[in-house]
C-alpha cells in the first residue's frame, strides 16, 4: 500500500507542471472496488474491581470493498476540474479478539459494514491521458460489534450486540486515466476516520465493563467510470 501511495504522489507532482486541452463538463457514473485494513482501537474498561482488569487492544479488519458512485466533474479554466461525487461501499470480513484468561474471558467480534462518501476532488489535466487528484468529505459508516461474555459466579454466556451509524472524515489521493472522453480507468488510496465510538456495556463474571473503540481505516481501490454527457 505504501509503495502504490508513493507512485501516485509522483504522478501528481508529475502533472501538476504541464495543462491538457479540457474536456466537457461531465456528470458521470462509476463503479470500483478493492481491499481496506479497518482498524479498532479497543479499550475495555473494568468499573467494578478495586484494582481495574482494564484491557486495551487494537483489533484489525483485512477485507473487501465494493460499490458504485454518481458525480459531476466540473472544469475550472483549461487545467483544473473538481469532481462532486457520493459513492457508496459495501464493506466485508471482521476483526476478532479472543481472550482465555479467566478474567477476561469473553470474545469480542467488530466489523466495519459499509460506508456511504460525499466527496470533493480537485484534479489537474495533464498533457498525458492521467489525471491526478486530491480527495476530501464526509463518510458515514456502519459499525457492529458482536461481544459474548460469561455472566455471574456460576457465568452464563451472555451476547451484547451494538450497530452503531456515524459520521467521520475520508480524505484520499488518486489519478486518472482517460481511454476515450467518455471511459476513464482510475485508483486511489483513502484514509478514513470515525473517531471514537460507545459500545454496550457489558458484565464479565462478576466485573462491569465500558467497551469504546477509536475507528479508522485504509484502503486501496481501483475503478472504471462512464461520461453519460461527452
């Protein structure tokens, strides 16, 4: 991922230097896919011992992600256009922690579901076929957690389920490549935050515990889109 970040960085700063004969003013249908690493930075917060079993752990989702997207690309003189995009993903596997310890024995299972992006991405026109760009919005994610914890002295398994819907930031570089005015190949990387969520407290044996995870994600995507005005 990294190696990809800095062959895109090169083509921006490649193209930033030369101006390319604009097309039309486009609205424009797309449709990508690729691979993320979602990240939880889990924290598990004892409340009831007088001296706290408290947990943290940072908990990886390696998946999938697929979707489509509608935007209109707007020129800005002969060198610059900006693209209004609302995109939306649907996102697969989950991240599992497991603890044996008989303190700490409960299992907890958190995955990002899907994310819907409004996006803004100024770009330059190169005198090449690509074209690249900067990425900046808002995102709005499903969270789950699937939590199961022994409960009581005698502990009986008990099941905490959390859907959490939440708003964060996505921001993203990408380049272009234009096969004719109205099919155009592209890739990108983006970073996504969601901040901090609150997810259902939850008993395990005898102790009392807050659950929160700080959400962010990277990932990598590549895509076709079609001009449907060219």
């Amino acid at each position: 991922m990294n190696s990809l970040i800095k062959v895109m960085t090169t083509i921006f700063l490649t193209g930033a230097s030369v101006s390319y004969a604009a097309p039309t003013n486009q609205f424009y249908g797309a449709i990508q896919g690729g691979i993320f690493e979602a990240r939880f930075n889990n924290n598990y917060l004892d409340q009831t011992d007088l001296i706290p079993q408290n947990i943290s752990d940072s908990l990886t989702q390696n998946g999938y992600t697929g979707g489509l997207a509608l935007g209109y690309t707007r020129l800005i003189n002969s060198r610059y256009f900006v693209d209004m995009e609302l995109a939306g993903n649907v996102d697969g596997n989950s991240a599992l922690y497991q603890s044996g310890a008989a303190n700490t024995a409960f299992s907890d299972k958190v995955e990002l579901d899907h994310h819907i992006d409004l996006t803004f991405a100024p770009g330059i026109l190169t005198q090449s076929d690509f074209s690249p760009y900067l990425k900046l919005g808002i995102s709005y994610a499903s969270v789950r957690d699937y939590l199961t914890s022994p409960v009581g002295y005698d502990p009986i398994t008990t099941q905490y389920n959390t859907h959490r819907n939440v708003f964060g930031f996505v921001t993203g570089l990408g380049v272009r490549y234009s096969i004719t005015d109205r099919v155009k190949l592209f890739a990108e990387t983006n970073y996504h935050d969601y901040g901090t969520l609150n997810f259902s407290s939850f008993q395990n044996f005898s102790a009392n515990y807050t659950h929160s995870a700080h959400v962010y994600s990277y990932g990598v995507v590549l895509g076709a889109m079609y001009a449907f005005n060219a």
